[in-house]
C-alpha cells in the first residue's frame, strides 16, 4: 500500500497552502501522484497551482 500524507490545520496564517503546494511540487517531481485538495475558502492553494485564467 502507497503511503497517504495528510496537512490539515483549520489555524489561520501558519503558512500551510504555501508548505503544501511546495511538498505537492516536489513530490510530483519525484513520479509520485499527487492530489491537492483546495478547502480554504479563500482559494489560495487554487490560485498558486492554477492560471488565472483558469479560475472562474
């Protein structure tokens, strides 16, 4: 079984969508699948990982 990395912290300003797109990044560049879910409802995570005109 593939090991599953889990962040999650509902504290504001401790700099997780930041450390998380970063670790995704690198994962992936390492041939590992990764997937990132965007729960702030500023959507931040989406707005690094994705161009703006992406993004309704």
């Amino acid at each position: 079984m593939p090991a599953i990395i889990s962040i999650f912290n509902n504290k504001g300003g401790v700099g997780k969508t930041t450390y998380m797109f970063y670790i995704a990044h690198l994962l992936e560049q390492s041939n590992k699948t990764v997937l990132m879910v965007d729960c702030d409802s500023q959507c931040n995570l989406t707005a690094y990982a994705l161009p703006e005109s992406n993004i309704e």
